[in-house]
C-alpha cells in the first residue's frame, strides 16, 4: 500500500509541476509588449513606378499616354499588394513637392526619396522603376530605403525580354511578390 500512496504522490508533484511551468509559460507571454509577436506595420512612402527610357526610340516629350497608364495600373497593383501582405503601411506621397517626386525621377535623385519620405512621417521609402532598354528589352526594379539613414534595406531588379508592354506589369508583380514580401520584412 505505501508503493501505491508513493505513485499516487509522485503523480500529484508532476502534476502540480506541470500546472507551475504552464502558469509560468502564461506569466511571460503575458509581459511580452504587444506586437512582440508581430511586428507593427512600417510606414511606408510608396512613390509612383517611375518609367526611364533609355531605348533609341525613346521620346524627347516624355512619357506617352499609353505608357502613363501603363505605369498607373502598375504602381496601383503594387499598392494593393503591399496593403494586403500587412506588411506596410502606406504613407500619402501626394503632398511631397520636392522636384524629383511631382517629375517622377526620383530614380536619379542619389537617395532623396529618403528624405522626402521622413519629412512625410515614413519610416521607408520605395522606389520602383520600368526601364525601357529597347522595344523587346526592358528591366524591372526597386529600391526601399530607410528613410532616417538612407540606407538602401531591400532592392532587386530583373531583366524582361521579348517582352510587350503589358509584360512590364507582370514582372513588377512577381518580382515585388518573390524579392520583397516572401522574405522577412526590410527593418
């Protein structure tokens, strides 16, 4: 009888150690900060895709209509998908005046889509480019940076070729899908 009450005691003391781990799993969870778990969303200033081209044929008036709205069913695709990854949240760029963001070039402005994105209240910026190199031939990028540093956190770029103008589309979405919001987020 005394093997009996010494298994019936030593299952009661796991027991009461098990329900002390639990409780102490629950105690730390609980002061964790909220959000230790998932990150809050980066404030992101989301720049139009800008068009640069740089083929033979390509105009001195600038961007064509047909192109224009090319590269506005592309930037609003993009939106969408980082709106709906969680990932980000979108800063309104519509109040930045400085030359570069209303001429869409801030491709060649050496970074200072960061700091227009800091003066915006972002914490990144991104940048993303249709590079039109020949009629077949074009190159689709990116680049996010951090808006207090300027250091570049996430680019990628991928050639398209034999490819029509509604291929442009098409890679800008995969590439943003494959290289930015697959992986962990840029911090």
């Amino acid at each position: 009888m005394s093997e009996r009450r010494s298994g019936s005691t030593h299952r009661i003391a796991m027991w009461r150690n098990s329900v002390a781990s639990a409780l102490f799993c629950v105690a730390v969870l609980a002061a964790l900060p909220v959000g230790a778990a998932t990150s809050a969303p980066i404030k992101l200033a989301f720049f139009d895709f800008e068009l640069e081209d740089v083929s033979a044929a390509a105009s001195s008036a600038g961007v064509s209509p047909s192109d224009a709205e090319q590269m506005a069913q592309i930037t609003e695709e993009v939106r969408r998908l980082f709106v709906q990854s969680g990932r980000y949240d979108l800063v309104d760029v519509g109040a930045a005046d400085e030359a570069p963001a209303k001429s869409h070039t801030l491709r060649d402005c050496r970074g200072c889509d960061a700091g227009i994105a800091l003066k915006l209240g972002a914490e990144q910026s991104f940048v993303g480019v249709v590079r039109r190199v020949s009629r077949t031939e074009h190159v689709v990028m990116f680049r996010v940076r951090d808006a207090r540093t300027g250091a570049i956190v996430a680019d990628a770029n991928s050639g398209l070729r034999l490819g029509a103008v509604d291929a442009w589309r098409r890679g800008v979405v995969r590439l943003v899908k494959d290289r930015l919001l697959a992986s962990p987020p840029p911090q």
